[in-house]
C-alpha cells in the first residue's frame, strides 16, 4: 500500500510587539527538525489592538498552540478558555496550549527556571533573594513558592512594584516575602540559598551593566541566576562563578521553558541540548 502523503505543517508560534528581535523561532524549530516533525514556529507581529483577532485567527487555522510574550501575557487571558495553575497564580500566559477544542493558558517562564534550580537539589525550604518585581521575578518566585521555597526577599528599585508582588506572593501563594528598596549596593544575607537577578540589568547591549549588589556577600554553595539570555556570560554570572557559586544563565532558563513549551505542544521531550546549541549560534553570530 503506498503511503498516504501529507502536505500540511502543524503550526506553533510567537505573538508579540515588538517581536523581529525574539529568537525562540530559532530553538523551536531546531527541537523540531531534530524530532523528525514538519512543525512550524512563526514569529508573528501582533498589534495590542489585534490580538483577539490573532487568537480568533489562531482558532481557525487550528494552531496547536503559541506563546505571548509582550504586550500580550496578560491581555490574552480574556481569550482562552481555561488556566494552569501557575499561569492562573500569576496572572499572566506565556504559552498557549490547544487541548482538544480548548485554548489553555500556561505560564513555563518560572517552569523553566525551576528545572534549571532543580539540576542542583530540591528547592524546599530554600530562602531567596530576587532583584527585579517585574513579569520575570513574579513567574520566578511564584514557581519556586509553589515548589516549596521558603522565603523571600524582593529587592526593587521602585516601592510600588516590589510591594505588589510582596503581596501576591504572602496574600494568594501564602509564603513568607518582604519588600526591600534598592538603593545602594545589596548585602546578600549569609542565610540566602538562592539569589537571582530578574532585572534587564546586563542585557545587550548595556553587557558590561552592574547589578546594585555587593558581590562580596555571595558565598561559595549559593545558587545565583540571571535572566539575561544575552549574553549568557554577564558579569554577574562571571562574579558569581569566581565567588564559587552554582550559576544559572538565561540560555538556560529561555532553554528550558522551550522544552516545556515543545512537550505541551507535540507531547513530546526536545533535547535542550539542541535548543541551546541553536541559540548559542545565532547570538555567536
Ligand atoms: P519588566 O519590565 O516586567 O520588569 C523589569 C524589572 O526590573 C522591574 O522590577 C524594574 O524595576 C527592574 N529594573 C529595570 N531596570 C533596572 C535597573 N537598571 N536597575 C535595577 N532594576 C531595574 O521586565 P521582565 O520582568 O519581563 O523582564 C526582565 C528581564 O528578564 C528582561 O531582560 C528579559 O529579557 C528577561 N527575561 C528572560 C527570560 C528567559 O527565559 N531567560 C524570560 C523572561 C524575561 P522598576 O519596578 O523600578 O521599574
């Protein structure tokens, strides 16, 4: 019997604006080839004002699912129909998952952070420090709570961010989390497990940018990460590892939420060594 031929590519995308810069396209589609699948992930431009219509758009041509990055990760919310829990704690959706005929929001940007913690031991009981209160430090703490994290400490430049999340975090997660203005540089506690910079400080092109922090107070056995994907190696990073601290890059984290996002879409793990290896060539270049 000849085999039935199949033209039709499964769809997956990214929906953002601005987005040209995004590279997710690139270690998507690499997991893809990779697994044998005729799968597409396009990086698709979409104005605040037309996102109902992209989703509705999305609906009709049957995507199996999409990720938001900005301005949409809390507008879509209205569109879909139903939550994770993650998602659902913090308010917001990064990924989009076609579960039969429904559109379900999830939230993989904490979920990829944690994977990252969790090569290193069980993030129970462990006592944090993020910088930042922005979409990244919420999914970041939200997650870890979730995972049994003990306490944190929200550094941030403005009051009224850092006390919002400080909110979310003691008022619907239910763990114990303070408020802590950045001002001049911030002592690490001796008692911290966990540090994490989950600002744009260091971002390119500003690469050589210093975090308000004294890198005297990192000890050796702190787990400290950045969200910075690139480039990877910042200058927090390259403290930390001097400091002879367990260091997380933003390859890792941008890398292992993709993975998340892969399996929720095809059902199927990607290796993120191929991921990674994908993101590592464009940025080199
Ligand atoms: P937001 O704009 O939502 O939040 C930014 C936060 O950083 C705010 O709390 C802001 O403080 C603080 N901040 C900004 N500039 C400075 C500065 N110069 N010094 C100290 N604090 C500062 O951004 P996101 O949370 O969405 O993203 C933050 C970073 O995380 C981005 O660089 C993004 O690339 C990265 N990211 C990486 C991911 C990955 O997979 N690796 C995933 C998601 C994000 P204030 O409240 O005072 O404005």
């Amino acid at each position: 019997m000849p085999k039935a031929l199949n033209f039709k590519q499964e769809l997956t995308a990214a929906f953002g604006s601005p987005i040209a810069e995004n590279p997710t396209q690139v270690m998507i589609e690499a997991a893809y080839r990779d697994l044998g699948l005729d799968w597409r992930y396009l990086t698709i431009e979409v104005a605040k004002d037309a996102l109902a219509d992209a989703v509705r758009g999305a609906r009709a041509m049957g995507f199996r699912g999409f990720n938001c990055t900005m301005p949409h990760k809390v507008a879509v919310i209205e569109h879909l129909d139903g939550l994770g829990e993650s998602a659902s704690a913090m308010g917001a959706v990064n990924c989009v998952v076609r579960r039969g005929d429904e559109l379900i929001g999830e939230n993989t940007d904490g979920k990829g952070f944690l994977d990252a913690v969790r090569s290193f031991g069980d993030p129970r009981g462990k006592r944090v420090v993020v910088f930042g209160a922005g979409g990244a430090a919420r999914a970041i703490t939200v997650e870890l709570a979730l995972a049994g994290a003990m306490s944190f400490v929200v550094v941030n430049r403005s009051e009224a961010r850092g006390s919002e999340l400080v909110r979310l975090l003691v008022d619907r997660v239910k763990v114990d989390a303070r408020f802590v203005l950045l001002r001049k540089d911030y002592e690490v506690p001796d008692a911290t497990d966990i540090v994490v910079n989950a600002t744009p400080v260091g971002l390119f092109p500003d690469a050589d940018a210093r975090l308000a922090l004294d890198v005297s107070t990192l000890k050796a056995g702190m787990i400290v990460a950045d969200v910075i994907p690139n480039p990877p190696r910042t200058r927090l990073v390259r403290d930390a590892e001097e400091r002879g601290c367990e260091v997380i890059d933003g390859l890792a984290m941008l890398v292992n939420q993709g993975v998340i996002g892969v399996k929720h879409w095809t059902g199927i793990l990607p290796d993120p060594a191929v991921m990674r290896k994908a993101l590592e060539d464009v940025f080199a270049g």
